[in-house]
C-alpha cells in the first residue's frame, strides 16, 4: 500500500498524498491529520 504523508505547503496549508497521488489539498493540520488517519485505517480494514 502506498505511503500517506503530510506536507506543509508554502501558504501554511496542508496536503495529503498516497503515494504520488494528491488526496486532499488546503486543509488545516488538524484536518489533514484526521484525513491522513482515516486513510490509514481504511487501509488496515479486513
């Protein structure tokens, strides 16, 4: 399964990559965390 990251953009905004992929882009760090667990525990579902 691809990585899931978080990166910090220059405008203080957050986004969230699988892979190379852009998940969600312009969100808040509390935000993109929580997208970037949901990401994670989708992937660990049976």
């Amino acid at each position: 399964m691809p990585e899931i990251r978080v990166v910090g953009t220059e405008d203080g905004t957050y986004t969230v990559y699988r892979g190379t992929e852009v998940v969600a882009a312009g969100l808040t760090h509390s935000q993109a965390d929580a997208v970037a667990a949901e990401l994670g525990a989708a992937g660990r579902a049976p």
